[in-house]
C-alpha cells in the first residue's frame, strides 16, 4: 500500500522528516476534516517522534470549524502569526496549491523542504516533495501511510482525526471516490474503538439554531436554470443571526438535491466580503475543470473557488465556462 506514490518518495519524505528537529505543518485555509484532521494525526505522530511541531492554517481570523471542534489534538494549533518564516521542514496536507495556503504560503515558499500531501487531481506539485494520489479518497489516505512509514501506530486520537477526513471526503462512504481501500482504511480506525456514531453527529447532524434561518434564506432566493441549480449567502444573512462563515459547508449539500440539475452552485460571501464557491457535479460535467479556469480547483464532482466580483457576474463567468466543458 502506498496509494500508487513512488517508493523513492515515501523513502526521501521519511529520511526529510527523520533529519529534522522541528516539522512545521500547514492545512489549506477554511479547513474541512480532510485538511485539519490528516494534520492532527500526523502532528500526533511527529510528537510522540520527539519531533517539534507546529501545526497551523493560513486563514486571517485564525478558528477551527466548529464543526471540528470535537477533533483532539487542537492544542498543538498555534496561529500563523506564530509560525516561522523559513521553516527547515514544512509538510502541506489537502492543499492543492500554495494559494490555497492563505498566509502561510509565503512560509512554504520560504521553507528550505516543503513535502505537499495531496490528492487532488489539480495539485500542482509545488514544494521539493509530493505525496500526491490522485485516486486516493482522502489525504487522509495518504497520511496514514505517511504514519507507518515513520513507525507510527494508531490510537484512538489519531484515529479520529483521520476518520474525520476520510468520512469528509468520501461523504460518509457515499461518494465515488470509496474505493476497498478507503473501507479497508476505515476498519483499521474504527478497530481502534473511536466512536463512529458520535463523528457522525459532530460533523453532519447539528447546527446553531441560526443555521436553519440562513438555509431558509439561502433556499428561498434558489434558481433552477438548464440543469444548474444555485443559490447564494450573503454576509447580512449571516449577520443576523451571528453565524459563522464556517457553518455553510453543507448548504450545498441540500442544494445539489435537485433532481433537474446537474451541477450545483452556491456563492457564499465570507467575512473579507469575498465569494467563496462551492460546486458540484453529479458525473456528466466536471466542475474541478471550471473551477480551475476560474483561478480555484477541486475534484471532477466537487470543486470551488474564490471571487471577487458580485454575484450575477460571478455567475455569468461560471455559465459561459460551463457551456464550454
Ligand atoms: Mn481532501
């Protein structure tokens, strides 16, 4: 098992991380399970190593999700203002590039090593080092590996932050992305006694109260037109109930239920007053591909990316490249 990643670099990533003193690891901004809980798990491992650790995510207003609030580890999070300019070893998870690396990127850019551990189909490759799998169903996949190949074993903690990001990424095994691989995965975490039944509520099945108002005005405002579906959040939304931007994940979840639609859209207005999108394509359009052509990425299903122009126009650039894949 190596999720198709050459020998040569799962041996250099070992010998890199092997000959330095501190390991400084990065997560994309907005982290999902997949980012923030394959960090934490390989944090725990690089601890339990005699390694120092920093373990951080370039977003301005420096919060985990609530919804992975539930995930251990969080103490070994530090802010990236805390984080060093030119780290000797920095290790990248789920970022399929540096921009996505918010303010750490000029750290990843300045770092002497920069293993990326990824598995979108458009990671660049940026850093000296790529754990990159494309077929794998999570970097959580591929940070398990990472485990063994530095002679780590599984707790019930580490356990549970890589759960995290494999129930995130395959959609709790709905997706196609769930391969035997990722179940196989699965059982080995859940035989380590984590709670499957309490990660399932953590991250699909509660809101604050102000979530349900938001998704009613998100709901209400939604469009069906040619097989698109989409909606939009607006920062006032959110405001008014003093929802966090974090709390839209799933909006779009509800959304992509149209049966007339094919592709799913929604705007979501963060806290900068910036777009940040969310598609979804249920097989015949890859939205990944309109997605990077609009300066973001993602995967053929899922993918998403940032504008900075309003919503009708956003919308108008999406549709035309939507015409054109
Ligand atoms: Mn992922």
């Amino acid at each position: 098992m190596g999720e198709g990643i050459p020998e040569a670099a799962w041996r250099r990533a070992v010998e890199l991380i092997a000959r330095a003193d501190e390991v400084a690891l990065a997560c994309h901004v907005s982290p999902d399970g997949d980012a923030l809980g394959s960090m934490l798990a390989t944090a725990f491992v690089l601890r339990s190593l005699g390694k120092r650790v920093v373990a951080s995510f370039g977003d301005r207003t420096f919060q985990v999700p609530r919804l992975l609030g539930f995930l251990p580890g969080q103490e070994m999070l530090s802010p990236p203002e805390d984080y060093p300019a030119a780290p000797e070893l920095m290790i990248t998870f789920d970022s399929a590039s540096a921009s996505r690396l918010g303010l750490l990127g000029a750290n990843a850019a300045a770092a002497r090593e920069l293993i990326v551990v990824d598995h979108h189909p458009s990671c660049q490759g940026f850093g000296t080092l790529g754990l990159i799998a494309p077929r794998a169903a999570a970097t959580a996949m591929i940070a398990e590996q990472l485990i063994y190949r530095l002679g780590g074993a599984l707790d019930r903690d580490i356990a549970t932050c890589l759960y995290a990001g494999l129930v995130t990424d395959t959609g709790s095994f709905r997706h196609s992305s769930t391969s035997p691989a990722a179940h196989e995965m699965a059982a080995r975490l859940v035989a380590t006694g984590l709670r499957t039944d309490e990660i399932a509520r953590e991250l699909w099945d509660r809101s604050p109260f102000g979530y349900l108002k938001v998704l009613a005005a998100a709901l209400d405002r939604v469009t069906l037109e040619d097989g698109l579906v989409w909606t939009y959040v607006t920062r006032v939304d959110r405001a008014a109930y003093g929802l966090p931007y974090s709390e839209l994940e799933g909006v779009i979840d509800i959304v992509r239920r149209a049966d007339e639609a094919e592709v799913a859209v929604v705007c979501k207005e963060d806290d900068e007053g910036a777009w940040q999108v969310s598609t979804r394509s249920k097989g015949a359009v890859d939205v990944g591909a309109v997605c990077t052509a609009m300066g973001g990425g993602g995967h053929h299903n899922a993918a998403g990316f940032t504008s900075h122009d309003g919503v009708e126009e956003t919308m108008a650039r999406f549709r035309e490249l939507l015409r054109k894949v």
